[in-house]
C-alpha cells in the first residue's frame, strides 16, 4: 500500500448562515465539524449517517466544489486549495445521487461524457471522440446510446453515463454520493457490480456515500459513521460491522432489515427526538438520543479513542 | 369474509395498462405486503381500491368487497365516507395528505369530527391519546405546530396517528418509510407492526423492500408489470420462492455477511418493459433467464404449494426448495 493517502481531511469544517425569517436572527448550521480521516489508496471508504449528517457537504469539500470553513483537504497528498481546476478534475470526479437532475437533459450522452475532456481545454476532438466512446464502452453502454438524450435513458442508464463522465479522465479517486439511492434494487445491483469491476481494473479509490448499510458492508473496506456533522467511529469494515462500539453505530446496523422472516422488527431504542445541526447538543452530541447515556454525556465531550484501524467517540470506548 | 377482497383488478390510464388483472386478499388482523419495483403497480392499485385514481385512470374489476360489500359501484359520497374511517390511507410522502396551513391538532381532530361529529376537546384528548401511542413524547407541543415544522419521521407518525384516529379496520399504507431514515423507520415499522396487534386490523403495506416484507408480512404478494406474478406467506416466499422474478430480486439485495465483498451481487439484466393493453406473453421474458417458447402465450397461474401462486409456465417445484 502506498504511504500517501488517496485523501487526507484535517479539521475540516463547514458552516453554513440560514436566515429564517427577514428579523430572525441568523441560526448557524455547523454541517462538518472538525473531521479528520485518511483514506488508503485503493480503498473504499464507506460514509454512512443519517439524512442532514453532513455527508454531502463532505464530499463537496473533498471535490473542491465547496470552499470549507476552517481545515484543509489533500488529495494525492497534495493540498486541494493549492490545486487549478482542470488537474484536481484528473485527480478525483464525483458520481451523485440524482441520475435525473445531473445530467444536462440539454445535451446528448456523448455530449456530456466529453465535457470533462473538453474542459482541459488541451485535447484534440479525434481524442475526446476515442475516449469517450472508451468510456461508455466500460459501463456497459453502445454508441447508439451514445447519441441519445438523458430523458431517453432508463435511471440506470443515466447512472452508467455519469459514471462514464467520472472516469473519462482517468482519475484516480470518485467520490460516489448516493449512487444507488434512486435506483430500483435490481438496477442498483447492476450499478454496484459495476463499480466494483471498475475498481478493481482501475484501481481507484472510492468514498462511497450511502445511508444503506448493507450497500456499505457489501462494498466499503473501511467505514466511517456520521452524526451531526462528525464521524463518531471508523474501522475497517470486517470489524465494524462485527464489533460495533459507538450506541449510534449498534442503533444503525440494528435497523438493517435484512431478508429474513420471522426475525420481526427491531427496537432500536433511539426515542424520537431528531437532531438538529443548528443546535448541537452540549457534551457528547448523541446524548439525546443514547440509550446507554450516563452523567458525564451531557456534560463532557468524548474524546477520540483509537480503535482498530480507526477511532470511536464515546466515554464508554474510553480507557478507564 | 375477508376485510378486503380484490379479484381481477383493472386500471388503464390511455395506452399503458397499470394494473393487468390483480387479485388479493387481507384478511382481520393479517399484514399483506405488496412488494415490486418502481412504476409496477403498486401505488395504482392502491389508489383503485380507495377509489381515488388519477383523472383518466380507468378501474375495472370482477369484485372489489370491503367487510364483504362490494365498493365498485358506491358513490363518491359513500366512498369519502369509508376513507379516513372504516379504510384508512397513509401515503408515502406525508405532506401530500397533510395541509401545511393547518396544525397537527385541527387536521386530527377534523377527521373524527366529520366523521363521527365527536366534540372538540374530546376529539383533541384521542389525538393526544394516539401521538402518545405512536411514540410522541410530547403531543401536547406537535398539536400545536404546523406540519413543515416537524421532521420526516414525526411527520410520518402524525399520518399514522390521524390515520388511527377512527379505528379504522383496514390500513392501507403506501411506502409508508421509504423516505425515512433507517433507525426511524425500524421505529415506525414496529410501532405498526404493533398497533396492529393490539387493534387487530387488516394492513395492505405496499414496499420495494424485501426486507421490510421479511419482517413484517404475514402474505406477500409480488408484482411485476402490473400484476401479482407470485403469492405465498411469507415464510414460504422467502424459504421456496418460485417466481424467476421474485428469485433474481432476491439474489440482487446485499445482504450483511451473505455475499462477499467484491462478489457480484446477482441481477436482473435489462429495465421494466411498458405495457400496452392488449399484451400477450410473460412481461417478464425479456430479462428472465429461463424464458422458452411457451412464454410468447397465455401464462398459468399455478399452486406451488398450500396458499402458493405462481404465474409462470415453469413446472410446479421446479426450482428446489433453499437450502436452509
Ligand atoms: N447550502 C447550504 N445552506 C445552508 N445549509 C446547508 C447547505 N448545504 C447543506 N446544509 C445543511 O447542512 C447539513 C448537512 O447537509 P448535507 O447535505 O451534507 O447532509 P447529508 O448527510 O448529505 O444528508 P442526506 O442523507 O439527506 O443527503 C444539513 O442540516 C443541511 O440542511
Ligand atoms: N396518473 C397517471 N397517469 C398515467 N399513468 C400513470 C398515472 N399514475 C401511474 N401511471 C403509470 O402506471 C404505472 C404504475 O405506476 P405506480 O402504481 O405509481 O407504480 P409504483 O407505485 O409501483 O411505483 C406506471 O407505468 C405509471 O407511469
Ligand atoms: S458518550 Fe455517552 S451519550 Fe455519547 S454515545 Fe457514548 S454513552 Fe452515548
Ligand atoms: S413464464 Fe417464462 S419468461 Fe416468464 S418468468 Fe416463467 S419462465 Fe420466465
Ligand atoms: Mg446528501
Ligand atoms: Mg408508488
């Protein structure tokens, strides 16, 4: 394994101002707060968290598409803010969720496959032609396809396009957000195979955003859990998945529903009070919700336990 | 008598058929799932059973009985009388059948008003009553407030509780948690699994989650192109499916522990096709990796064995049963 990391987050943060009303005063949403994490080259590290948790302004900060508030980002060991556009694009591309609204419905597939190619600005239109026809070959779609328009695709298919976009550069690392989320389960099964398969030829690197756990267990080498705007506990994923040991990491892979009759519905003993990124609870910011909560967890903050691989953020992980 | 019985159900809107010849049944006390991927069917169905399909859908059927009558001739009338009462609805986003310009407490308590004439504050203590019921720590507060100033999760549970409000018999709810988190639709699927056992009614749950069904259906019945193309317990579903359908679906769910990492999860080659009415053949022969000649005509539905259905030319029992 090479010693640098594919990415590298340092206390990264980000704070988005919401106005409510015209006299309201502005509420702050700290959607990152303060995370740090590596992730190996070659490796796909799982992100999984509730709705509103931050992922998404995560993975924006890491594709330099959203400035952070405080920390820095480094991909491929060099620091995202020093890097131009067009080389941080050959670097790392973003798959996301929404096939529908990503996609220019303007344009032709081929179209849009090539925009990554023409924005370098460098590349002759005989090149952008060979590489993109490359491209959409690789995912599974003929040329035919090529000339069509995104509302002439089936959801799966407009995924497979944006997946041709990401990699028509050749990057390193993709960033999928949700990739699978708007997905019918037998598509998302086509879609997941796929991305395994071009992985493993390509040897990229992935951060992989899901709010389905079994999605992550069956792709991520390495998991992190977010809530609130932090990551409360990453590991490599055999262990996570065996030995949980953040509450909110047990409560996350109780409510997986797996296929089996006759297990019934479990209580994940989380009560209902939701939370809520513009009033971060004082001490741990799970106490709340915690089942296991004690005296110290309102008040104290937890710190960061080594764990494995990773590290848990609960005073029941710390050392006595 | 069944609470619900639905046989050989119709809904065309134009040229697509939606609905091609349903049956099922939810009997007292019985969860019935309703499982498939987008655009089969499923939400359609619902809508022509509660008489409220889109303008153009036409509905046609050879019995559509609640609690024994058959409903396919009442007037709008009787139907809006039933609805919200004796058969309940909960749809998959809540805002559609929540009115942001009204509070939590006056929509729920508008429900057992109309259709009871129940006196204000009596109705406001069973709204109280059943936002306790469902898990709501303090009803007193959500009665107070407008929907947009819930989450998703309260919201969903504010549609169970006004779905509650006129002990209905027959729940019909449409991806009741598809929108939810997964810890808060863990809460929600056990708070009706057991609401349900305490009340005793009948719940039609539509999903395109399998594993929802696993955990939470009695009956299963599994559609595909607007129609059921398997029907068992759902113990006898998931231990002997028989439909190539319902097979290749559960082949494609990653399931903790089960499939390797990096091991291709199963799949269904190809997309749902559109039906035209008037269609011949297995819908499903496109994708289905057993498809032969006999597929082009008409399809049997045949018994897999007690309470088993299957729609499909392939012998009885010709996949064997899984390996436990
Ligand atoms: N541009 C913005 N302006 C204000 N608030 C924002 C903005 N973008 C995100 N937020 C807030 O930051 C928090 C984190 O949002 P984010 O989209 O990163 O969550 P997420 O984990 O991706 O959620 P989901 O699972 O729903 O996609 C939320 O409270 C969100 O409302
Ligand atoms: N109002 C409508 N007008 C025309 N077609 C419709 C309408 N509602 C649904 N359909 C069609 O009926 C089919 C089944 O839809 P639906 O029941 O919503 O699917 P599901 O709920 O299983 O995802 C789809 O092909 C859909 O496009
Ligand atoms: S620190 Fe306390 S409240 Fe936080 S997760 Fe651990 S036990 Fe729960
Ligand atoms: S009828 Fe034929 S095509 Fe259809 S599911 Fe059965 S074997 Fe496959
Ligand atoms: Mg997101
Ligand atoms: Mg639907």
């Amino acid at each position: 394994m090479s010693a640098v990391p594919a990415i590298e987050v340092r206390g990264l943060r980000r704070v988005f101002r919401v106005r409510q009303g015209l006299f309201a005063p502005p509420r702050h949403v700290v959607a990152v707060d303060d995370v740090s994490f590596a992730v190996p080259a070659g490796s796909v590290l799982g992100v999984v968290g509730e709705s509103g948790c931050g992922k998404s302004t995560l993975a924006r900060m890491i594709l330099g598409l959203l400035p952070p508030s405080a920390g820095e980002v480094l991909v491929d060991g060099q620091r995202l803010a020093d890097m131009d556009r067009r080389a941080r694009a050959r670097l790392i591309q973003p798959v996301f969720q929404d096939p529908f609204s990503s996609l220019n419905p303007r344009r032709r597939v081929r179209d849009i496959v090539a925009m990554p190619l023409v924005a370098q600005g460098s590349i002759s239109s005989a090149d952008i032609a060979r590489r993109v026809e490359e491209a959409l070959a690789r995912v599974g779609l003929s040329a035919e396809q090529g000339t069509r328009f995104p509302s002439q695709l089936s959801g799966g298919q407009r995924q497979r396009v944006a997946i041709a976009r990401a990699l028509v550069l050749r990057p390193r690392i993709v960033v999928c957000d949700e990739p699978t989320s708007a997905l019918d389960v037998s598509v998302q099964a086509q879609i997941l195979n796929l991305l395994a398969e071009l992985r493993r030829e390509l040897g990229l690197t992935y951060l992989f955003i899901s709010h389905n756990l079994a999605v992550v267990e069956h792709v991520a080498s390495e998991v992190a859990v977010m809530y609130l705007g932090r990551i409360v506990e990453t590991n490599e994923s055999e262990a996570l998945f065996a030995e949980p040991r953040h509450p909110y990491t047990r409560a996350l892979l109780a409510s997986v529903l797996t296929p089996e009759p006759g297990l019934g519905v479990p209580d994940v003993g989380l009560g209902d009070t939701m939370p809520d990124p513009a009033n971060v609870p004082a001490g741990c910011r799970f106490h709340p919700r915690c089942p296991l909560a004690f005296e110290r967890c309102p008040v104290e903050v937890p710190r960061t336990t080594p764990n494995g691989t990773g590290f848990v953020e609960c005073h029941l992980a710390e050392p006595a | 008598m069944s609470l619900l019985e639905v046989r050989n159900l119709r809904v065309t809107f134009g040229g697509t058929a939606a609905v091609r010849g349903i049956s099922l049944k939810v009997e007292k006390g019985e969860t019935h799932c309703l499982v498939g991927e987008s655009g089969c069917g499923k939400s359609v169905t619902s809508l022509a059973i509660m008489g409220l399909l889109a303008r153009g859908g036409r509905r046609d059927a050879e019995r559509l009985a609640f609690a024994g009558t058959d409903i396919q001739n009442h007037s709008e009338r009787e139907m809006s009388r039933l609805r919200g009462d004796r058969m309940a609805m909960i749809f998959q986003e809540p805002m559609t059948s929540l009115n942001p310009a009204y509070t939590v407490g006056s929509q729920m308590t508008e429900v057992l008003r109309r259709h009871r004439g129940t006196p204000r504050a009596q109705a406001v203590d069973r709204a109280a009553e059943l936002l306790g019921r469902v898990g709501i720590t303090a009803p007193g507060l959500r009665l107070g407030q407008y929907p947009h100033q819930l989450s998703g999760g309260l919201r969903q549970r504010v549609m169970i509780a006004m779905a509650l409000m006129c002990d209905p018999e027959l729940l019909i709810a449409d991806e009741p948690t598809t929108a939810l988190d997964v810890t808060v639709q863990a809460q929600i699927l056990r708070l009706l699994a057991g609401i349900q056992k305490e009340l005793g009614l009948g719940i039609l749950l539509i999903t395109h989650d399998l594993g929802v069904v696993a955990r939470i259906a009695d009956r299963v019945s599994v559609m595909y192109a607007g129609e059921v193309v398997e029907s068992a317990s759902a113990e006898n579903l998931f231990a002997d499916p028989q439909h190539p359908y319902t097979r290749g679906l559960l082949s494609c769910i990653p399931v903790p522990g089960k499939v390797k990492r990096d091991e291709p999860l199963g799949s269904i080659p190809g997309v749902v096709p559109r039906i035209p009415p008037g269609y011949v053949g297995c819908a499903f022969r496109d994708r289905c990796p057993h498809a032969h000649a006999e597929c082009d005509g008409a399809i049997p539905r045949r018994a897999a064995g007690p309470d088993h259905e299957v729609l499909c030319t392939l012998p009885a029992g010709w996949f064997g049963r899984q390996a436990a």
